[in-house]
C-alpha cells in the first residue's frame, strides 16, 4: 500500500527529536544540522519567489497537498523573511561555530515568533479548516528554537573586559544621567501604550478610538487569515511584560541578562514586524484589509519604529555593557584602594 504523500512529510517531520540529541551531543553534526536549516530557509524563499510571481513550477503541489496557507500575504512575507534572515544568520553561524551566541540569540527570538503567530494564526484563522496532516511539521520545528535558547541561556555569557573603576563610575550614574538610556525607556514606553492599544483594538474593545483605528489605520487587523490577531495577542501578553522587564534593567545596575534578553527581543521584534508590515500592503491581502494610501506613513513608521527600538537597545547593551556587569564590590577599585 502506497502511503499519500502529506502522510510521509508528517512521519519525516518526527524525527525531530533525534536530530535534537544528535545536535546536543556531536559536534561534528552541528554544522550538518545547520545546513539543513539553511535548506529549509531555501524553501521558504522558493515559495516567496513563486508566490510573487518571480519563478513558477516549484510549489504548487505542496500548497496543495500540504499547507495552502503558504500563499497569504503574511506567509509570503515570512518565507523572504526565514530565506534571506534566516539563511544570512545561518552561514554566519557556521563560520562562527565557536562564537556564535548572540547570533543563535538572535534566531531563537526570530523563530519563536515566526512559529507562535504562524501555528496558531493557521489554527484560528480562516485555514483553520482546512489543516493537512502536513502542517503538523511545524510543531516540532517549533520547540527547535525553545531547545536551543535553553541550552544557550544555561550557559554563562563571555563578558568583556571591563576596569572596575569604569563599570562603578557607570553604575553610579542616574537614569537623568544617562540620555540614552532614558530616552530608549521612554521608548519602550510608548511602546507599550501602542502595544496595549492595539491589543485592545483585535479584542474588539468598543472604544471610539479602537473602531475609528481598525477602519481608517490598520484595517488588517481584522483580516479574517488570523495572522495579525495572533500577533496583537502575542505582543500584548509577552512583549508588554517583557519591555517592563527591560525597562527595569535599564534603570538597575547588574542586570546582566540584559545583554542576552535584549538580543532576544530583537530578534522576535524585527521577525513579526516585516511579516506585519509587508502583510499589510502586499497585493495579496484583499484591498480592504490593506493600510489606506492616505494613512500610510503614519502607520509604517509606527511599526517600523517598533521594531527599531530592541534593536537599538540590544546595539546599546552589546557595545557599552559595563552598567549591566556586576557590580564591584565596595573598595575593589583603583580610586577606592588609592584612598586606603
């Protein structure tokens, strides 16, 4: 008996578990596993590719025997994302196999977010009722990146060298004291406001301002794909209490996790906004649900913005990380031991 096709992707995809421990335990194979990664983003770019007219003759069948959502708007977007993004932090990694943290960082927040807001905007959008036992590859692809962060967050992160009178004299200044870092907090607060907003918005709050936003800004918000609803929740339940978090490491000496925990966000920022702001003006999401000419440039540089600014905080933490190092303990520095 010959077993259908989207039966043996789903018996393919299983062996995920396996090649978890194979990454885990054999160096050798990392490199190997890395490249098959980098093969699957060649994927998602063929598709891009086709979806957009560019080539032809590649996909077809796999849309539909297997996931049909590959075609919306958002899952375009997605695929150029994990096929130039993905694919560039891949080969990188391998070049850097023995350094490479904070750009496995950067692809584990990618990742998550592309897996969450994909699975679940499949499941409870309008694709919802038509799953193929191929869409279920995804879920195991999904604890790849979970697996990974742990295994990098377990271990401590190389700090640089830094004299202790510099990261005392840091910490000891203000928030008023250090203008980047307050204007950054401050950013991070209106990005929690938009955030919360917007939230409220895909959860039909009856507002004016929620009903005047969701018709004459952001109309595909309620694009019935469920892409950009999960989206919203997500950034409403995670990134609002994550941006508090970073907030407060920015504002208390020693938090060291930053370093890592801002990479991470950036990463999982940037990834979902290019999804959210191509999916929003490609040709593919119906006209109705598509940003207005007329509001263009106010939404896109809002979201723009709310992806620049992990970015830019994680840039901060990584070249000027003395204020997140550990504090010097009372009388350890230069000028402390001059005075004795």
């Amino acid at each position: 008996m010959r077993l259908p096709a989207e039966l043996w992707v789903f018996l393919l995809s299983l062996l995920a578990p396996g090649v978890l421990y194979i990454m885990n335990n054999v160096t050798l194979y990392k490199i190997q596993v890395f490249a098959e990664f980098a093969f699957i983003c060649m994927v998602g770019l063929t598709n891009a590719l086709e979806q957009d007219g560019y080539i032809s003759g590649f996909m077809a069948f796999y849309l539909k025997m297997g996931e049909p959502h590959l075609s919306a708007a958002y899952a375009v977007m997605m695929s150029y994302w994990e096929g130039i993004v993905h694919f560039i932090l891949f080969i990188t990694i391998i070049h850097r196999i023995k350094s490479y943290r904070s750009l496995a960082l950067l692809w584990v927040g990618s990742s998550i977010a592309h897996q969450v807001v994909h699975i679940l905007g499949v499941v409870i959008g309008k694709y919802g009722s038509n799953i193929r036992p191929a869409f279920w590859r995804n879920a195991p692809l999904l604890l790849v990146p979970f697996w990974a962060g742990s295994v990098l967050l377990s271990r401590p992160r190389e700090m640089p060298v830094v004299t202790a009178d510099k990261i005392a004299a840091e910490q000891r200044k203000g928030l008023l004291s250090r203008p980047v870092d307050l204007i950054l907090s401050v950013l991070l607060l209106g990005a929690m406001a938009f955030t919360v907003f917007r939230g409220l918005v895909v959860l039909e709050c009856p507002l004016d301002a929620c009903f005047n936003y969701i018709y004459q800004f952001e109309p595909y918000l309620k694009d019935p794909v469920g892409f950009p609803r999960v989206m919203m929740l997500m950034y409403l339940f995670y990134s609002v209490p994550l941006m508090v978090i970073l907030i407060y490491g920015l504002t208390t000496p020693g938090c060291g996790w930053m370093l890592d925990l801002t990479i991470f966000f950036a990463g999982a920022m940037a990834q979902a906004q290019w999804c959210h702001i191509g999916a929003s003006l490609h040709s593919r999401t119906p006209f109705t649900y598509r940003v207005p000419t007329d509001k263009w440039w106010p939404v896109i540089s809002l979201n723009v913005l709310l992806a620049a600014v992990p970015a830019v905080l994680a840039l901060r933490c990584l070249t000027s990380p003395a204020y997140f190092m550990k504090p010097v303990p009372k009388g350890q520095t230069n000028n402390d031991k001059k005075k004795k």
